[in-house]
C-alpha cells in the first residue's frame, strides 16, 4: 500500500450523461507509501456540488478502512474563494501534518471542450473519397438542427503524499472525461465510482470488501 494525502477532487460540475478515463499516471515509488489518513478536497465554487462530492469520496473510502475528511468539514466554505500564497499551503500542509494525515486527493477542471454530434445516424460512413466527405458536412451547414452541441470537461485528479520523511510528492495522477454533464448527482456516482475503481487497480486504496 501508499502512505499519501489524498487531496483531492475538484470538479466544477454539471451533469454528466458519460465519463470516461482518459489516461492516467502512477509515480515509480508509489509501493513506498500507505494510505492511512486522507483528507478529500473538490475544488469548485458551487459549494453543493463540492459537498456530494467529497462527501461520496469520503464514505468510499471510510468503507475501505481508511480515515477520511472533506474540505468543507476541515476547512470553513469560504477556503477556496480566497487566493492562497504558497507560504500560506505550506503553513496549511504542516497543519495537515501534525493532524496525522498522510494524502491529499485533489481534483479541478483541467479543460473544457466543446463538440458537435450528428443527431441520427449518418448512413455515409466512407470519407475516403471527398464528394462523400463534403456531402457530409455541408448538411452540417444547411441543416444545423441536425446536430448537438455538446461540452466535455476534462478533469484531472491528483494523489499527492504529506509525509514526514519524504518530500511532498505526486504520487498518482488521472484524467476523466465527463460528457455533457446535465445532472449533478448522476455525475458525481459515476466520476466517483470510476476514480475508485482505477485508484483500487493501481494500489492505491485498499480494494472494497
């Protein structure tokens, strides 16, 4: 297992019909460390989204036999709407230190994207050759009811290790796509549940009993 802090998660939320994981990355000295005592952090201004987010990720991992705390019980709602020094995390990461935590999660939006989709099924699937390429395309432009805009918000979450003995280090990162998101709680189950289960695989977490 890891000794880490679990920072974690911040996602400025919508909806989500889909997420999808994109990539993700495990430090090489990451079997160095166990995972005791992790405090959830979701980096977002909607304070309700942030509440049913770290909440969830702290009940998952409370059920993993892991010590757990969000944000909003450590810290006051005001804590992300007022810009931070690098003197001032550092002072807050010794505070954490003395506490007895050992990771932080912590997830933000790192993009957002905007896409089309063609809203029925487009029959001319061959674009090898350009008449069936611009066929295509130019309904696109004539019929612009045919398609749906649509947002994909890349968010990026980050395992970062509070140790004593170690430098303050990133010890896992990954990157979740979230698919026009419409519903807050739809989304937060399912980032929460996909996040979980990459975090069990890589040896993160202790695996769910």
């Amino acid at each position: 297992m890891r000794k880490l802090i679990i920072v974690l998660l911040s996602l400025t939320f919508l909806n989500c019909a889909s997420t999808k994981l994109k990539e993700h990355w495990i430090s090489p000295e990451a079997n160095d460390y166990s995972l005791n005592k992790v405090l959830v952090i979701g980096l977002t201004k909607d304070t309700e989204v942030r509440e049913k987010f770290e909440k969830k990720i702290q009940t998952q991992l409370t059920l993993r036999g892991l010590e757990a705390n969000t944000s909003l019980t450590k810290f006051d709602t005001a804590f992300l709407e007022k810009e931070r020094t690098e003197t001032e995390l550092k002072v807050i990461e010794n505070q954490l230190l003395t506490e007895g935590y050992d990771a932080v999660i912590f997830t933000k939006v790192a993009a957002i994207k905007n896409k089309i989709q063609y809203k029925k099924n487009f029959q001319m699937l061959n674009h090898n050759k350009f008449k069936d390429d611009y066929l295509m395309y130019q309904d696109q432009y004539f019929n612009p009811d045919n398609y749906k805009e649509y947002q994909v918000y890349n968010a990026e979450t980050s395992v970062y290790c509070l140790c004593p003995t170690k430098d303050r280090t990133l010890v896992w990162k990954g990157y979740i796509d979230i698919i026009d998101p419409e519903n807050s709680s739809k989304i937060i189950n399912q980032y929460a549940k996909l996040l979980l289960s990459v975090l069990e695989e890589d040896q993160i977490i202790p695996t769910l009993n």
